[in-house]
C-alpha cells in the first residue's frame, strides 16, 4: 500500500477482502437504501458497497490526502465529503432507510458512538455497522453484573439494541493493531426512555462509574441524600456497586434526578 496511515487519525486501513465481504453480507442492501460510510480511507469496504446498488452512497473522509484517491476510484458512483463525522451536521442525507457503516478510527470511536446515541442532529438511519477495537467492543455490549459493563454499555442499551457480529484480526488491518477488532451492529429501539435532557442519564451514569469498584452509598447521596423514597421506590440496595444495577434502574435514576431539578 502506496499511502501511510496517519498514526494521529486513528488509521488501520481494512485490506483483508474477505473480511470485507462478509461485512457487506452481514445486512441486506439494495436500491432502497443510502449508505453513509464513515472514514472510508483508500475505499476497499467502499467497493464492495457499491456492488451491492445502493439507491445513494456518502462518504466521509476527514484527511485530505485521501479525498483524491476516492475521488479518482468512485468518480460518479458516490458523493465523497472532506469532513470530520464528529462535526458533521448534514441530517438531511440520511433516511429511515439509512445504513451507516463504520472502521472507526480507534482514538475517537467511542465519541463517534455517542454521537449517534445522543443524536442532537437527529440524524435517520436504519442502523449502525461499527467496527472497534474488541476491548471497546466488550464494553459496549457488557450485560450488568459484568466486570465490562459500564456507562457506555447503558447509554448503548437506553437507544440501541446491539449484535456482536464476529472478531476480526489484526491480520486483516494495515498497519496490523496490536489487539483484535470486532464487528457491532446497532438497530435503534422503537420504545426508549424519554428524558427532558439526555444529561441527565451522562451524569448519572458518570457519577455512578467514577468509583465503579466501591458501594453506591455516596454516588447516590450526592444526588438524593438520604432519600428513602426513590430507595424503595427503585428496589434500590446501597451495598450494591455501580455494575449491579440494571440499565432500567439508572433510567429511573435519571427520571427522578429530573423530577428534583423541576
């Protein structure tokens, strides 16, 4: 590969073509969907997505060394735009027909996740095919009572129902990274917890996991005090530490955080 990744973008450009395929194969795509594909590098997962005819395809490159190479590989067959996913504002591209994929780069892609959990935007889409370094990728999917679970795992669970898809090698990856990735598919949950300001589940959640290891005593008395109300009310046990609780229990939380701020 004639082009150098760029250490501080975060690149590990996928060139293994079976991985590739299988990440094509992994949803269905025809002439009804738009393909938004964030940070495409040299464009290899690009042309397998293509093949499949999707009615529109975006792409969002942030380094302006690769937009002439896309641009020169899929003159015509896709809209490439040279920005950054994280500023990108642009909702109007997207459809409830969307499918937005994603090798994210290591060193943002959990922001780049919650961007689209948060969603200020309010982009459409029909789901999330995101690759991340396993790590991440265990966190993201961790259940409670897991060593793994964690604030994303909850703000994760609040809007997405989330598929762990398979592992992929550092093999497949130029340059090689030092740990697996894994594949992750997000389709957005129909019925979700509505709250007057998503900050109030981010700091409740924060609080929370600041002292993952310890009783939640005093993350819960700096935002209720002694409250014996919402202890009883939420079945809520102070002994219990942050990985205890249910993803329902810091929704409520959050609920009745906003309740008191009223």
């Amino acid at each position: 590969m004639n082009i150098k990744p760029k250490k501080k973008l975060g690149q590990n450009f996928l060139i293994d073509k079976n991985i590739i395929k299988k990440i094509v194969e992994c949803v269905s795509i025809n002439n009804e969907n738009e393909i938004l594909e964030i940070g495409p590098g040299t464009g290899n997962l690009t042309e397998f997505l293509i093949k499949k005819n999707p009615k529109k395809i975006f792409l969002i490159e942030k380094d302006k060394n690769l937009i002439n190479i896309l641009k020169n590989k899929f003159y015509n067959k896709a809209k490439i735009l040279n920005e950054d996913i994280l500023q990108f504002t642009k909702n109007d591209l997207l459809t409830d027909n969307s499918i937005i994929f994603g090798n994210l780069p290591y060193n943002v892609s959990s922001q780049i996740l919650t961007k689209f959990i948060f969603n200020k935007e309010k982009f459409k889409f029909k789901m999330l095919i995101f690759m991340f370094q396993k790590e991440l990728a265990d966190r993201i999917v961790a259940d409670v009572n897991n060593s793994n679970y964690g604030r994303l795992s909850i703000l994760c669970k609040w809007k997405f129902n989330t598929k762990k898809v398979f592992e992929i090698s550092p093999n497949s990856f130029y340059p090689k990274p030092k740990i697996k990735s894994t594949l992750l598919i997000f389709t957005p949950r129909t019925n979700i917890v509505k709250f007057k300001n998503h900050n109030s589940l981010e700091k409740i959640t924060r609080i929370f996991f600041n002292q993952r290891r310890k009783k939640i005593k005093k993350q819960f008395a700096y935002f209720f005090k002694e409250n014996s109300k919402i202890i009883q009310k939420l079945n809520i046990n102070l002994d219990m530490r942050p990985q205890n609780l249910t993803p329902e229990t810091y929704f409520n939380l959050a609920l009745e955080l906003e309740k008191l701020r009223n």
